[in-house]
C-alpha cells in the first residue's frame, strides 16, 4: 500500500492551527496586523497542501482537476477565489481586510466567585444587559464581501476534502507517488 501524502495532512493541520487563531484573535481587540497575519499564515498554509499534493502525486494538476470534477460550481468559484485571495498576498498587492465592529448583546452571569451582592442585583434584575463591540473581518471575494474567518474555514474544509479524496484514491490502488 502507498503511504499517505503526510506532508500534505501536515500542512492542513497547519492551516488549521492559523484557523484557531484567526478566530481567537477576532473574539479580541486585536492590532490592525495581528488578524492580517494569521489570515496571510493560514492562506499560504492552506494553499501549500495543493502543493504537497501535486509534488506527491507526480501528476501536477491532474489529481486535483479531478476532485475539482466532483465539486459544485458553487465550491470550484469559491476554492479559486480563495487561491486567488492567497496569490494575491503572497506575489502582489495583498490583501485588504476590511474591520466592522458588530453590536453583541451582553449579560452578565452568576459565578460562584462573585459577591452575594452581585449575584442579589443579577438575580433582581438590576443589572441589565449591555452591547459590546466585536471586531469583525470581512474580505472580498470577486465581487462579494464576506466574513474572513467564516470563509477560511469552508477553504479549509474544502482542502481537507481534496486529501480525503487523494486517501480514497490511495485506498483504491488508483494512484501512486512520483
């Protein structure tokens, strides 16, 4: 049997791992920069397991022109776009992020550290709800602005979706390292 294209699965994880952060780094009030490095981290990550992918299969574009044929034409626009979105980064201009705060309701919970006071005035009512602002990023793909971290992770999502298929392929006999 032919091993796995491990440094592929390896760099997934990686794209995952910039994932995570992506995400952390939103729910905070991040630096201008810190949300564009880890988006920058996680594109050329994400991008490299198409690469692995070609480098093992020796076949260059054919094993993933043929898992872009089982693609809708919906998820290939959004795959190129995102690999658009990396090129983009990496060999020209960049890429613009663009930061909206968003409105999030807050209200406060009991916790068992807080005062009795406290939890008599939650529990009253006397402490009401409050908005807190959320930074959210949104990038631009073709003509359409949508959310970055929502976007990364269907990227990822499809990517991890390309070695499920080369694994299937694997498992099959139907292809062989170069």
């Amino acid at each position: 049997m032919v091993p796995e294209p491990a440094p592929a699965w390896r760099k997934l994880r990686e794209a995952w791992f910039f994932l995570w952060h992506l995400g952390e780094t939103e729910s905070k009030q991040p630096t201008p920069e810190e949300f564009d490095y880890f988006l920058s981290a996680f594109l050329s990550a994400a991008r490299s397991v198409v690469y692995k992918v070609y480098f093992w299969s020796g076949e260059r574009w054919k094993i993933v022109d043929d898992w872009k044929a089982t693609r809708t034409a919906d998820d290939l626009k959004f795959f190129d776009s995102m690999t658009g979105l990396r090129d983009a980064e990496v060999h020209n201009e960049g890429i613009t992020t663009i930061r909206e705060q968003e409105a999030a309701p807050m209200r406060p919970s009991f916790d068992e550290r807080y005062s009795t006071r406290f939890a008599a005035l939650l529990a009253a009512g006397m402490l009401g709800e409050t908005t807190v602002y959320i930074d959210r990023h949104y990038i631009n793909l073709e003509a359409d602005r949508v959310k970055a971290v929502p976007a990364c992770k269907r990227f990822a999502a499809l990517v991890e979706d390309l070695l499920r298929y080369v694994d299937a392929l694997i498992a099959k006999g139907d292809t062989s390292p170069r």
